[in-house]
C-alpha cells in the first residue's frame, strides 16, 4: 500500500467517521480504569514480505470524567516472510489518546477517534521502529461496567515507510469509578417550584380574613342592641363603612388583592416540562429539543406578565467550580434559546446555576444522580 494512498484513507476515515455522529444524542463516558483483552487481524504492508495474521493485544487505561481516555496497549503477532517459511513474531508497543463522540442512547453506542505513538519489534529482518497510529472504533456498553469494543488502525512505520492496518474486538472492563454509567441529562421544569407559588398566597390570606369577620360582627351587635334611645343617632349608619372594610380585608391594607390575583395566575399554569438532553461537557441545546423549550415559551407567551428564571443543577461527579461554570452555561443556553427563537423578551427571562449546593437527593445512586442534574423553570407573575 503506497504512504500517499494510506494518508488519503485515514483523514476520508475520519471525516466521514465525525459526520456520521454529529447528529446523535450525547452521553457521559464511564470513569475509571480500564482492562481491554482484544483479539484481531494484522494486515502488512505488501513491501514488508510478511504474511498477514491474527494478532493479541492487552489495553491498559484510565477513562477520565469527559470525553478522554488515555490507554497503553500491548500486541502480538506471530507471523512468518511471504517468500519462506522463516517465523516473524511482532511485538507492538503504543501509547493512545482515545477522543468519544456523541453516544446513541438508544443503541447503547458510543463511536471515538484514537491516535498514539510506539514503536514494533519485528524479528525478521531485525527492526524496531518508531510507529504512529490513528483510526477509531464504537463501543457497546453491556453494562455499568463492560462493553463490547471493535478497533481499527492505521500503523505508519516512519522509519520504512510502511503503512499496516490492524482490525480488532475486545471486551473493556472499567474498575474503579465514581460516576454512574452514561445517560442523559434529563432537565425539568419541576412543579415544586411552582407551587411555592400556588401554596403560600392562599395559606397566608385564606384564613386571616376568615378570622377578621368572624370577629368584627360578633362584637358590633352589642352596641347596635343596647341604646334604644339611640336608634335614631348617625352611630348607627357609621357601622356600613366598616363593613366594605371587612371585604377589603383590614388585616392586609393593599397587599391582598395582589396576592389573590396572583394566586389565581399560578393556579392556572399548565405543568411545564421539559426533556432536554445535553452532551458530556456539553453547554448547547440542539434543535431536537426545541419542541419541549416551546411550551414554556407558550405559557409565557399566554401570560405576558408572567416571568421566568431557568435554574441550573448538577450531581456531584467532577470538581464543585466545573459543575458550577456548567450549570450556568446549561441555564443560559436554554435562557437564550427562549429570547432569540421564540422572541420572549429578555427581560421576562433569567438564568441562574446553583452547580451541586441544591441536589434533590443525596448523589448515592445513579437514578438520585440522574435527579439531580437538572434544570427547573420558575415562573412568577408580575400583576398587581
């Protein structure tokens, strides 16, 4: 195989490989170590005068809480010369920097690009040689913590320039991690923070009034009942002021009808809920989404004096000052997409991130995990 032609077929390789996974749902890798036993096929290069033949190989790596993984691998081949009988056995040292793309999660597939250095030990003719690789491969997760991975790799020999390919399986086990296996993050508009809203107006203004007029015509008889000879007097026609009074609740002067007309607002909001994935360190909304931001931008719409605050949470995997500058961005973003979209105005709109301080539960599980990164939108009216 010519170096030219190789180099064409790898950078085809993998640009087709990102245009292909571009558009899928993203995920969070596993974090840990990792153990790959692999079985494979290694082509050679047609100028090296070696049979091609099955290979061996054993990954050691670690799998960091993003996109990343570094891993160090070892291969055999036990092959022999094309023009004799002579047996070559190969023996391929590398160090690799995996990069995974966006995961199908409905498949459970997670595709990634990979590149490295190190050098191949062949013993006849006697070489050892310097070698870059680059290529990719998909991993099918089985579980939390085994998946099914198929590899395959462009081997340039820089020294000879021969270029080789090896095609292999394996099954990579991740030891160690503190992250719960890859899923999506799901963001809510939770109810809870809507009826804040709905509750605290009604218990605070339901039963004072209540109290206020059970009093007040109890003790105005007595003095109504007593003076006979007072009948004719203005007293009596003193008593219909008090009484519109008592329908404008003295107990609360000016604040009650605000808070009964705001009772009422909040009492007619639809649930709002939406289902928005993000990527692992992932901070824009795709327009698959946009459906699910579009029903709060209908409320909002339905109610213009109404506004809203996007709220942004997260779990505890990661540093406190990343899950921070990430659930702010998340926030904004789908603060933004309600502004510039769905033309709300930017003043009806605010976005906050809280990081990890506010979990619904505590980050023990991967279901309280998954809780707890989240999104809420908070809603108030603004009428008076």
């Amino acid at each position: 195989m010519s170096f030219t032609l190789a180099k064409r077929t790898l950078i085809g390789s993998l640009i087709t490989a990102t245009s292909s996974f571009s558009a899928l749902a993203l995920a969070q890798q596993q974090a840990g170590f990792t153990i790959t036993p692999s079985i494979g096929y290694y082509n050679m290069d047609d100028d090296r005068n070696t049979k091609d033949d099955e290979a061996y190989s054993l990954g050691l790596g670690y799998q960091f809480n993003n996109p990343w993984a570094l891993e160090f691998v070892y291969v055999n081949a036990d092959t022999s010369l094309s023009s004799s009988n002579t047996d070559v056995d190969v023996d391929q040292y590398r160090l690799d920097a995996l990069y995974h793309l966006p995961t199908n999660n409905s498949l459970n597939l997670t595709p990634y690009l990979a590149a490295g250095v190190g050098t191949a030990d062949f013993s006849s003719p006697s070489t050892n040689n310097t070698q870059f690789n680059a290529g990719g491969g998909v991993k099918y997760a089985l579980n939390d913590s085994l998946s099914l991975r198929a590899d395959f790799r462009l081997l340039n020999d820089t020294e000879d320039n021969h270029m080789d390919h090896m095609t292999s399986v394996g099954l990579q086990m991740t030891f160690g991690h503190s992250a719960p296996k890859a899923t999506p993050v799901v963001v809510e508009a939770q109810e809870p923070a809507a009826e804040v809203m709905i509750n605290e107006p009604v218990e605070e203004t339901t039963p004072e009034p209540v109290e206020e007029i059970m009093v007040e015509p109890a003790v105005e008889p007595k003095p109504i009942a007593e003076p006979e000879p007072m009948v004719e007097p203005e007293p009596i026609e003193e008593i219909p002021p008090t009484e519109p009074t008592l329908n404008e609740p003295v107990y609360a002067e000016g604040a009650e009808p605000s808070l009964s007309e705001q009772a009422a607002v909040v009492e007619s909001q639809p649930p709002v809920t939406l289902n928005v994935q993000f990527g692992n360190n992932k901070t824009t909304v795709e327009q698959v989404f946009y459906p699910e931001i579009e029903k709060l931008a209908t409320y909002l719409n339905e109610n213009p004096s109404s506004t809203v605050v996007i709220e942004g949470h997260t779990d505890d995997s990661g540093t406190a000052s990343y899950n921070q500058s990430v659930s702010e961005k998340r926030a904004e973003a789908i603060a933004d997409v309600l502004i510039s979209t769905f033309q709300i105005s930017e003043k009806r709109v605010s976005a906050i991130g809280y990081g990890e301080e506010k979990p619904l539960f505590n980050n023990d599980t991967a279901q309280h995990r998954k809780a707890n990164r989240r999104v809420t939108a908070v809603i108030s009216s603004n009428e008076t």
